[in-house]
C-alpha cells in the first residue's frame, strides 16, 4: 500500500523536478527535515511529511493559477481528492496569509482553508524556514536574509516578509523549544 508522504513525493517529483530543479531540492531537504521532526507532533508524522513534499507545488508552471503558489497548490491539492487539512497546512505554510494580503487574496485564502496553528503547522513551517532554497541548512535569520536578497528590496515577497518576519520567528522558536526538550537524531537546525 502505498503511504500518504510516499504518494505526495511522487506528485511532487513528477510536477518539480524537471521544470524546477532548484525547487525540487528545496522540497526534497524540506521533506526529510520534516520527517525528521514528525516525533514532535501530536501523531501527524504521514500529514507533516505529505505536506512538507507537496508544500511548494503551487510553483509548477502547469498549476500556476493567480501567481501565489500556496493557494494555487491548495486548491490544485483538493482538486485530486487530497484531504482538507493537507490542503489547509500547504496553503498557510510559512506565514503565507501575508503574502496573500499583499496579493489582495487575503479574504480568499481564509475564507477557502481555515489556518491551523498547530504543532504539525509549526513544524512544517520550521523546515521550510530553515532550509535554503538549493537544500542547504540554514538559521531562520540567513533564510530570510537569502529572500530579500533573491527577490530584491521592492518586490512583494520581500514586503510581505517584513511583516511576517515576527510571527515566523515565533513560531520557528516554538519548535527549538520542542527540540531542546526532546532532541531528534540528526535533527539539524
């Protein structure tokens, strides 16, 4: 039988790596940092690894639907009969209902998955924040000094990190916390 982050991998696979090859790497070190992290939520292992893989699949040029690839993902997600709550934690990840505002899909993004603020989102939010867009381990600091610098200091993701930056520090201590508690074997950041 195949699994749930078995299925999302090969989606994955199958939509990035050939048109987007850097993407694929960042996926690809999301999902087993995820994995990794899996023991720190409440029994969501399958959901916070599935989610890590399919979490930047809103990127591939053929789902690309209003240009913000956390709704388009999601709702591309729901469109193949994927469960809800998955589709819910890819369209939030990494504090996406700020660069929704700044897309003026705000009101969309709520009112189409509602916004989890759990372990599992907290951890899926962490390894996506602590990993560089070719894989490499980062500080959640370097991650977003790597955006602004890639995206420029006008653009609207670099924008919308200047206000998103707080929360995402929170939560990205929430799961150092965790780890300091409970340290994961080859845990990295």
């Amino acid at each position: 039988m195949i699994t749930l982050p078995d299925r999302a991998a090969k989606l994955s696979e199958r939509e990035l790596a050939a048109q987007l090859p850097r993407r694929w790497r960042h996926v690809q070190a999301v999902a087993a940092k995820a994995a990794r992290l899996a023991p720190l939520t409440s029994g969501d292992d399958d959901l916070l690894v599935a989610a890590a893989w399919l979490h930047d699949i809103g990127y591939a040029p053929q789902i690309v639907d209003t240009g913000f690839h956390a709704l388009d993902g999601a709702r591309w997600l729901l469109r193949r009969g994927f469960n809800p709550r998955l589709a819910a934690l890819v369209a939030h990840h990494s504090c996406a209902s700020y660069e929704a505002t700044e897309r003026g899909l705000g009101e969309v993004l709520t009112a189409e998955f509602p916004l989890e603020i759990s372990d599992t989102s907290d951890a899926l939010w962490y390894a996506d924040m602590t990993t560089g867009p070719d894989g490499q381990d980062l500080d959640v600091r370097s991650r977003l000094a790597e955006i602004r610098r890639r995206y420029g200091p006008d653009h609207l993701v670099t924008r919308f990190w200047d206000r998103a930056e707080a929360p995402l520090l929170e939560v990205v201590e929430r799961v150092q916390e965790r780890l300091a508690r409970y340290p994961m074997k080859g845990s990295g950041n």
